[in-house]
C-alpha cells in the first residue's frame, strides 16, 4: 500500500547505479550529541551504465570533508543527495567525514539514543542518516566497523559480524571493530552500544 503521494515504482524503472560500493570501513567516535562518523569506501565503476555522477543519499548530516583517493574533491548538495560530478571513471577510495546527532534523532532511523543507549535502525532507508552512502538494496557491501566511546557509560560496543579486536584507549574510553565478511545492503546494517 502506498502512503501519500509517494511516487509509484515500478520493476521495469530499475536503473542500477553508476557505481557500486563494494567495501565499507566505518568508524564511529560515539557521543549522544555528537558522534563523528568516518566512512572509508571501495568505489567501482558500474560499465554496465552510462558514466554520471555519483550521489549519495544522505539526511540530517553535518558534512566535514569528503576524498576521493586522499585528495579533496568538488561537489554540490541538491536536497538529501551529496552530488559529485567529477567522480573517476574508474574505482577509486572514497573518504566521507560527517557528524550526527543521536540524542536529536526523534525519527528512531539511522543512529539514536534511547534510555541511555546507541541503537542503529536502517530499514528501510535509514543508513542514509548515519553517512552520505548509495543507500538502496542492489548495493551490496562487506562491512569493517570501529566503535569508540566512553568506558563507564558504553560498556558494550556491537556491530554486524565478527569481532576482530578490542581494547582501552585514553581518557577512559575503548574500542571495538567488528568485521562482517559477508556483503550486505546497507539496511541490514547494525550498531548497538550501551
């Protein structure tokens, strides 16, 4: 059933991307006002379509920087869509740093707070509120994701996967990465920490 004026989609409008994004390190430094997100990404050409621009979906983000292969790159925002027109014709690294705010997150999708802890909900379209990322279900990706937060009030650190490596940092906060070796779209993404 459809709600409002949601347009309507058929299978015959399928259009695959231009690209696909095929591996994804994310690292989150997790605080309820304020979590720095950093999304290191495996671009690859899709030839199967016309080259274009890359877009990426992204809602109720502070964007910090994007790279592409370590070097700043030009690109404009149209709505909830991170454009950037001077994408390689080619595969290349993608570097995105954003913040979000967690404890502000009314909406329940993307990363939230509730009752003093981090829960993650991406389906259906919900990672596009964590980063800017090609947030649809034909775009199947391996997950490596660090978790870093405050000791005392985050003991428990838990994403998709298996987990790799943990520890203690400074300042009374921890670690922990986590590394699914199965490609996933991005609405299965999980995150808890509490």
């Amino acid at each position: 059933m459809r709600e409002g004026n949601a347009p309507l989609i058929q299978r015959l409008d399928y259009q695959q991307p231009a690209y696909w994004i095929r591996k994804v390190d994310l690292s989150f430094d997790l605080d309820p006002a304020k979590t720095l997100v950093t999304s290191k990404m495996q671009v690859e050409r899709n030839r199967a379509v016309p080259h274009g621009p890359l877009r990426l979906h992204g809602e109720e983000l502070n964007l910090l920087r994007v790279l592409i292969d370590g070097s700043s790159v030009s690109f404009r925002q149209e709505g909830h869509e991170l454009v950037i027109e001077g994408a390689p014709d080619a595969d290349f690294a993608l570097e995105i740093r954003n913040t979000t705010c967690p404890e502000k997150n009314t909406a329940l999708s993307g990363l939230y707070t509730s009752g003093g802890s981090f829960f993650t909900q991406c389906e259906a379209e919900g990672f596009r509120r964590i980063t800017y990322f090609l947030d649809r279900p034909d775009v199947m990706a391996v997950y490596t994701v660090t978790l870093r937060a405050d000791k005392a009030r985050f003991p428990i650190l838990l994403a998709n996967g298996n987990l790799t490596s943990s520890g203690d940092l400074d300042n009374g906060r921890h670690f922990a990465v986590w590394n699914d070796p199965f490609p996933k779209p991005s609405y299965l993404f999980a995150v808890v920490a509490g």
